[in-house]
C-alpha cells in the first residue's frame, strides 16, 4: 500500500467528520444512532424516493437554493428575519432544519411525529408585522405550503442536475409524494403530490412574491457573508453560484442575482457536479449505523 491509500481514508474521514459537525451540531452522532439504530416502523422504507432524494450531496446545493427561493414571500421572510437568528446563529439554523429532515425521513414513527409536533409548536408561537404592516403567523397553512412547496421544488431541481442516482419521472413524483405526508403533519392541508400539481401551485404564489428589503439582505448574508473560514470560501462560492442558476430564472431577477455572468451554464454546473461528488466523497467516509429493519407505517 502506497503512502496516499495510507493517508486517504484519514483525510477522507477528517474532511466528512468537519461536514457532518457543521450540519448535525454537536448532538449530530448520538441523533444519527438514534435515527438509525431505535427499533420501530418509519414512515418511510428503504425503497422510498425521499431517501434517495435527502440523502444525497445534491441537498447541500437545493437547500442554499430553497433559502434563497422561500425568502420571496414577505410574511415568510419576515418571520425568518425576527424569529429564526438566521445572522446571529447560522449553523444552529441549518443543525435544527437537516436534524428535522433526518428524523422525519429516517426516524422511527414516533420520533418523526415528536419532531413535527416540536416544529409546530415554535410555529405556533411566531407571529408578527411585516415592515409594510402586514400580519403573520408561522402556522398559517398558506405559508406553510409556500415554503413547503419552494423547498421541494428547490431539492427536486438538485436532485435532478447533481443527484448521483438521478430519478425517473415516477420517481420525483413519489418522491413529491413523500413529501407531502410531512407537510400534511406540519399542518398544510392539501400539499402537491407530483410535479404538475407542484408547478401549478407554485405559479399560484407568482403575484404575492417580491424581493423586500429582508429578503436581499438575507441574499446577500448567505451568499457573500458566509460564516466560514477563508479556506472554506472557495467551495462555498461553488456551491453558492449553483445555488443561485438552479432558481427559477425570474425568482433570480426579482432578487437581482447574477452570479459568475461571464462563465456559461455549463461550466457552473460543472463545478457543481464536482463538488457535490467531493462532498458525497467526503461523507462516505463514515456511515451511518445499520438502520433497524422494521416496515414502513
């Protein structure tokens, strides 16, 4: 064995610890023996497209984008600009949305419905007025579906352009499918159920977007103010220009986003598809523990 097959596995497994640490927060491996390890019925099997789906790379790049895109609407960017410390505690943001995501997509059951019940309550309890005066209330179930129906649309298009094992046609619509049995439990009434209906829905929204005040401010935190360290910025700058040209193209004017215009869409994604395969790399590094076999509920 040759110095770097030696020295490989090492990197490897320091680089997906360091990724791991930022997205599951310090709680990240006694969550993942917990999501993974209890014993008890999911709500979905192994054989489910949203498995596919939130457990690859590509969710890195269709989340960032699903910020971007949910911050249109100005009662849900409102609520996230004075309630979720989005500028003061980034990480713990992103710790408590993917430890959300895990556990609904993996967890047993009962702890899946533990964590919509959690989510319901800090929803319940945010409430407010928009800086035009508008009220809100974070268990509205029309904003709940906008930013239900823009982060699966958002996760879908990654999926689709930098998944490793892209879906057929059936699949993201059982994969949207999936989806909507959480959304149902978050308190959204009559979520999509495929692509068609996604699109209608979302088009449904067109007239009530703009780009506040709030919601380039929080563009431009995400994208140009990162709360990482210089060595990092490269790949996140990657990961940010996809971001931004996987945006439906006029969700990209209303924010004034024009990232990297004198390099073409093809050499972008590229990048993308790179980094994504880096950072799948980098996390196959250390799996997660045998999930108990129990059938779906």
């Amino acid at each position: 064995m040759n110095t770097s097959e030696r020295s490989g596995p090492g990197l490897r497994e320091r680089i997906g610890a360091s990724l791991f640490s930022h997205v599951a927060g310090p709680t990240g491996p006694e969550n993942r023996a917990r999501i993974h390890g209890a014993p008890g019925p999911r709500w979905f099997g192994p054989e489910r497209p949203i498995r596919t789906v939130h457990g690859d790379a590509s969710m890195f790049i269709g989340g960032l984008s699903a910020l971007l895109l949910q911050s249109l609407h100005p009662r849900a960017m409102a609520a996230v600009a004075g309630h979720s410390g989005f500028r003061g505690d980034p990480w713990g943001r992103l710790q408590r949305t993917s430890t959300f995501l895990a556990y609904t997509t993996y967890g047993t059951a009962e702890d899946a419905q533990l964590a919509v019940d959690r989510v319901r309550a800090v929803h319940e309890r945010i409430r407010g007025t928009t800086p035009t005066g508008e009220l809100y209330h974070a268990a509205d179930p029309h904003l709940l579906c906008w930013v239900h129906c823009a982060e699966v649309d958002s996760f879908l298009r990654a999926h689709q352009r930098f998944g490793a094992e892209p879906l057929d046609g059936a699949g993201y619509d059982g994969y949207i499918a999936d989806a909507a049995r959480v959304a149902r439990a978050l308190g959204v009434p009559d979520p999509p159920c495929d692509r068609a209906a996604l699109a209608v829905r979302l088009a449904s929204y067109r007239s009530e977007l703009r780009a506040t005040p709030q919601a380039r401010d929080a563009a431009r935190f995400v994208l140009r103010e990162p709360p990482l360290p210089w060595p990092a910025r490269g790949p996140y700058a990657v990961l940010a220009s996809n971001a931004v040209r996987l945006l439906p193209p006029w969700a990209r004017s209303l924010l004034g986003l024009h990232t990297a215009p004198y390099l073409p869409d093809g050499l972008v994604r590229l990048s993308g598809r790179g980094l994504t395969g880096s950072i799948r790399w980098a996390m196959g590094g250390s799996q997660p523990p045998r999930e108990a076999s129990t059938p779906p509920r």
